[in-house]
C-alpha cells in the first residue's frame, strides 16, 4: 500500500516535491541531521503551499491532530523575504537574513497577504525562517524551485510530527512511522534519495 522509488537525481526529486506542494499536497521532508530547538527548519518538516488558506485547518484537523486555529510559518528566500515581509530598516545589511532559526515574528506586507494566507495570521504577522544557500543548500533549492513554479518565494513549514503527544521525528523509523500513521493526509515522504508515497 505504499510505494518507494530510489531518486538520486536531486532536481527529478525537487521536481517532483513542488509539483506536489503547488497542486495542494502536503509532503514531509527528512534529511541531514537532526533539528534541535523550538522550530523545525527544513530537516524535518512538513511542507504545503502558502497560498492555500484551507490547507491550515485541513494540516491541523487531520494531519497534526490539534485545534484549527494554529497558525503556520514560512520558509522563505532571504534574497527575497525583504520584498514580503516588514523586516527592519537594518535587514540589508544582513541580505534580508534576519531570522535563519525562525525566532522572529514580522509583519506580512499588506500587498502580500491575500498571496499567503496560509502563513499569514490574523494580525498580519508571521513567524518567519529566512533560508540562505550558504546555511541550508537543499532547502535553498527546493524553496527557489516552487518559487519558480509559483511566483511565492516559500512554503509552509511545520514540525514532523504526527503522533499524539510525541515530539519531532529523530530517526528514518519515526519518520516512516509518522508517515504511515498520517495516510490520506501527508502524500509523499522524501528521505534523501527515497520518495516514498501512498499508492492510489
């Protein structure tokens, strides 16, 4: 009842991620090592479109199993995080890199907010990670290939973890476990060169 295909093309695979992500996907990404603190940061995560408002209750009912109201952050380019959100008048000098470990909360650009109102709040701000080629290459490129795709230079992201009461996934088994747990809800699991997928 699931499917696992061996991808080592990273651009087929990234390919494969956004195409699920902009048709309204949820997908889980584990790789590299381990996330520690408050914030998963792209090692192990679930992603979905920004731009899809009913995605926020359908991740939280069904996917995380917690009220509905919670919101989400977004995973966004540094390059372009400045032309989205309000970021400080010393922002440049950092190239917009003012919140690589998704501790600061900013105010969504008015212009923006009908674009990602799945990450945007109801008071207009976000909890944003800026996302750098330098620190995070993979994601990086998975974030600038949906941007491509779609014009929005982000996605949802949230902490993988499905389980009632447990934390984050560490290992390949808590991920494949969450996964398995979460069918009908996550689509596609990536773990470096395993796409795994539910099977129609």
């Amino acid at each position: 009842w699931i499917e696992v295909d061996t991808i080592r093309d990273e651009k087929e695979r990234i390919d494969m991620m956004v195409e699920e992500i902009a048709s309204g996907g949820v997908i889980a990404l584990y790789g590299g090592r381990s996330e520690l603190g408050p914030r998963a940061l792209g090692h192990r995560s679930i992603l979905a479109d920004p731009r899809k408002k009913g995605l926020v209750r359908f991740i939280n009912e069904f996917v995380k199993k917690r009220e509905s109201f919670r919101p989400f952050a977004p995973s966004a380019l540094a390059e372009y995080a400045g032309d989205w959100f309000d970021l400080g008048e010393h922002a440049e000098a950092s190239g917009y890199n003012v919140s690589p470990y998704m501790s600061i909360t900013a105010q969504v650009k008015e212009s923006k907010r009908d674009l990602i109102p799945a990450v945007t709040h109801v008071d207009g701000s976000s909890r944003l990670q800026t996302v750098t080629p330098e620190a995070e290459p993979f994601y990086h490129r998975l974030i600038s290939a949906f941007y491509k795709a779609t014009g929005v230079p982000m996605v949802l992201n949230t902490s993988f973890n499905t389980l009632k009461s447990e934390p984050i996934v560490e290992t390949p088994r808590n991920a494949i476990r969450s996964f398995l747990s979460s069918m009908g809800t996550i689509e596609m699991l990536v773990m470096g060169d395993y796409v795994i997928k539910r099977k129609p």
